[in-house]
C-alpha cells in the first residue's frame, strides 16, 4: 500500500507550493539503490584494465613511450574508469538525502551530497512511464519506477527519469499514470467547459466492413 510517509514529507516541505498536496512519498532501498551502479562501474574496470594493460606494455621492452606524454593521455583516457568509482562514491554519499514524492501537480527528486537538490517535472510533461525490477530489486521486494519527462541527451537520445528501488513499484505508476491523465484531462479541458453528458468518452472503435 503506498501512503505519505510523515517523516519525508517534512523533506518536501521547503518547496511544496501553497496548494500542492503530497499523494506519495517514497525512499529507495539501500542495496538496489547502490546496485544501480554495478553495470557502470563493471564498464568502468574493464576500460580500466585495458589502459592498465596499455602502461604495462608500454614500458616492456626497453624504451616506452614518454612519461611526459604517457600519463597525462592515460588520466584523460580513464576518466570513465575513476568516474565510475566517484559515481559509486557520489551514490553512498547522497543516499542520505535522497528521496521522491508525487503530488497532485509533479513529480519531485531529492537528492545531494552536501544539501538537499531538488528537481521536478510536472504531470503534463510525462509522455511515457514504465516499471522496471531487476534480480536485486525482485529480492527485496522493491522496483524503479521510470517517467519520460521529455528530456534528451546531446544526442537526442530520451532520458528518462527514475525513482529508483521503491516499495510497491507497480502502485507507484499506477499512481503516477491516472494523476497525470487527470492533470492533463483538468488542464486541457476544465470543469466550467465540460459539458453535463459526454456520449463519445465511451465509444467503442467499429471498423467499417
């Protein structure tokens, strides 16, 4: 059963707006949470190795490449090495402060190493929404709710937003998919404009012979 957690709320308050209402709150599990940085950080070793393997080589054999040109190319050539572990790092740290709510207008992220970040998206923007469980997450009873909120990355690849490791995934979307098609149907076509009997909101779809 999902339920406002009173305790997280609190979290929400500094930015909850006048007449905004929390229909959630949630926190992600630990383990799932640090999990989600396995296929990260296992791209980031094997990176690692090669350029590891590459210095080895590189000084057998006698002469190797200068140290002058060698290292300063092999700490650029790893950044996705150490920037997979300080990803880990960055996810124990921020742990603490992080946290995800759905109200009756938006979607909100807490998160943050040193202080609380917020980042929301509103319910009109959600265009697609999903549930993923992996092995980790089936174990503890718990998933990651996703939400396109239309951003892209530089490439114009989607970025989809997560609420990662939460308890009860699949109420979790239910909720987030039937307050975004009433917040879109209410600001599409408000109360004062809908009309007493609506006979086409039931139709069914005939094909024609």
């Amino acid at each position: 059963m999902i339920t406002v957690d009173p305790t997280l709320a609190a979290e929400f308050e500094p930015i909850r707006d006048k007449e905004e209402n929390l229909l959630w709150t949630g926190k992600p599990h630990y383990v799932p949470f640090l999990a989600s940085a396995v296929p990260v950080l296992a791209f980031g070793m094997l990176w690692g190795c090669f350029d590891l393997f590459f210095l080895v080589m590189s000084h057998r054999g006698g002469k190797g490449v200068p140290s002058f040109f060698l290292y300063p190319f092999l700490a650029l050539h790893s950044i996705p090495a150490w920037g997979s572990v300080l990803y880990l790092v960055w996810l124990l740290l921020s742990y603490k402060n992080t946290a995800y709510a759905i109200t009756n207008r938006r979607v909100i992220l807490r998160s943050g190493v040193w202080a609380p970040n917020f980042q929301s998206f509103d319910m009109d923007q959600i265009s697609e929404a999903e549930v993923t469980i992996g092995p980790i997450e089936k174990i503890m009873n718990c998933g990651t709710v996703k939400a396109d909120a239309g951003r892209t990355n530089p490439k114009g690849i989607r970025m989809f937003e997560s609420m990662v490791a939460v308890d009860y995934p699949y109420e979790v979307y239910k909720l987030l998919k039937e307050t975004a098609v009433n917040i879109k149907t209410d600001w599409n076509y408000p109360n004062k404009l809908r009309p007493a009997e609506n006979p086409g909101y039931h139709t069914e779809y005939k094909p024609g012979p």
